[in-house]
C-alpha cells in the first residue's frame, strides 16, 4: 500500500507543471493591459514610456522580490475598491519557503487578474478580450520591473501612491517578522526605540531600511541563502512609495531566513489598518527594527 502511494505521488510530481518566468511575464503583460484599459475607461491620462522608465531597475533579484511586488499590486486593489465603495480583502500570504519558484509568482499573477475582473464586473466595464503573448528569455528582474509598472498605473488609477500610513503598516510587519525570528531563536530583547525625530523626511526612513537589508544580507551569507544587491534603491529624494518598495524587499528576504531556521508554518501577519502616520513614525519603526535584527548573531538556536 505504501509503495502504490509513494509511486502515486512521484506520477503526481513528474505530471506537475513547471512555469518559466517567460510565461510569469506573459500574464503580467496581461494585468498591465487590464489596468491601462480601466485608465482610458476613466479617461485618466499615463505615459507608458515615462512610467516604465521611472520604475525599471536594473540589479540581480530573485522570484520571491517578484513575489512581494505582486503582493504590493494587491494592497493597491484594496485601495481602487475603497475609492468605488467596495469591501477590503485580505491580500493573499505564504508559508515561508527557501527557494521560492516561479510557480508562485504565477500563482499571485492569477489572484490580481482575478480581482481585476471582478472589479471590472462590479462597475460593469466591458474590457477588450486580450490575448496571452509569448515570451523568451524573460528573468525575474523582468517580472519584478513589469510588476513595478503596473504599480505605478494603480497609483494613476487610485489618484495617488500609497501613504505613510500603509508604509507604516508594511514597517510593523517586519517587526512582527523580527519577533518570530527572536523569539524562535531564543534571544532576549531589551531593545526600545529611539526617540522620535519629528524631522524625518522619506529619505531618512529609506536609510534605515536599507540598512536593516544589508543586516538581512549578512544573515542570508551564514545560511547560504543567496542574497541580492540592494544598492540600486537608494534615492536621493524619496518619496513614500520608495520606502515602501524596500520594507517589500525586507519582507521578501526575511522568508528564506525564516524557513532556514524551521518557521516553515509562520506567515508574516498581513497589515494592519493604521491613520495619520508620517514619515517620522516610520523612521522611529524602522530604527527600532534595525535594533532587533542586529541582536541576532547566529542563526542557531542557543
């Protein structure tokens, strides 16, 4: 009996399906033709050339960045559906993996398209039948950057980028990371944050972060987990937005350090709703974050 289900499985196995970052891309060509669609629907003007542009970056990332940017594109439905009276939804989390594939990137391709299609069915949009395209010798930085054009077309659909407050909100799931992997570790935590500095611009919390990321980098070293160069998402003037794109790149890169040290079932809590936040109480959370990751100095068990 234990050899037909072990033979069972491994059919099951050699009959799954294996999906390249040619065809991840392909549907993200697909969600961006949806929201350029709903922006010529809204007569809401955009300049494919100038947004891609601005949002392309060029470095070495992985699946799981590509998988964090998708998860951004859900936050920023939640906004288009609060703007047309529409219920919030919980954006999709995953267990945390040490590789993640493309197949999981696909996978939050499909979750947009279809809360894009309902969107479009509640406002009764009839949309153009759009043909998948075929691709070659796509990456993930391809997918990453394709996603961060299609982040930026919400940000024309929604009429702005996202606040401090939802920067704040992606800021203390990290600090909700942070704690699993302490408390998980078994290293005390005596940190307490730092006085608040009600100067703080975007640029100050942008720092920090980048910061805590290269704290993350030298953890990923000692486990092996292959790292990513960061460099590229330093600004000179940043805005909200570019914050929250790198508390996205922590978040993605506190995973594998996660499943490493076995918190295979601890999914990082979605956000919270927060009000009225600035960039100095981001700051001051990110600071205190940096804090606690620096505690850790093994990433074995004491």
């Amino acid at each position: 009996m234990k050899i037909l289900i072990f033979i069972s499985l491994f059919v099951l196995t050699l009959n799954a399906k294996t999906i390249t970052p040619n065809e991840v891309y392909a549907q993200t060509v697909l969600i961006a033709q949806h929201i350029e669609s709903l922006l010529k629907h809204y007569e809401i003007p955009y300049n494919t050339k100038k947004l891609k542009k601005e949002t392309a970056i060029f470095t070495k990332l992985k699946p799981r960045n590509a998988w964090q940017n998708a998860y951004e594109i859900l936050v920023k439905i939640n906004v288009l559906r609060g703007e047309y009276g529409l219920p919030r939804i919980e954006p999709i989390g995953m267990e945390p993996v040490e590789h993640l594939n493309p197949d999981m990137v696909y996978e939050m391709t499909q979750r947009i398209l279809v809360e894009i299609k309902i969107f479009e069915v509640r406002q009764n949009i009839v949309v153009p039948h759009f043909k998948v395209k075929k691709f070659k010798y796509k990456t993930p930085l391809d997918v990453y950057n394709n996603f961060s054009y299609i982040s930026a077309l919400f940000d024309k659909l929604n009429g702005s980028e996202l606040s401090p407050s939802y920067v704040f909100a992606s800021t203390m799931r990290i600090y909700n990371d942070i704690t699993l992997i302490l408390h998980h570790l078994k290293i005390r935590d005596n940190t307490v944050p730092s006085k608040k500095l009600k100067s703080a611009t975007p640029n100050d919390s942008l720092n920090v972060a980048l910061q805590v990321l290269n704290k993350i980098k030298k953890l990923q070293s000692m486990a092996g987990i292959q790292t990513i160069d960061s460099s590229v998402f330093k600004k000179k003037n940043a805005k909200p937005s570019d914050v929250y794109t790198v508390t996205g790149l922590i978040l993605a890169e506190l995973q594998p350090i996660k499943a490493y040290i076995g918190l295979i079932h601890s999914v990082t809590p979605p956000p919270l709703r927060f009000e009225n936040k600035i960039p100095a109480d981001i700051e001051q959370l990110m600071g205190w974050n940096l804090k606690r990751i620096s505690l850790i100095r093994s990433l074995n068990k004491r």
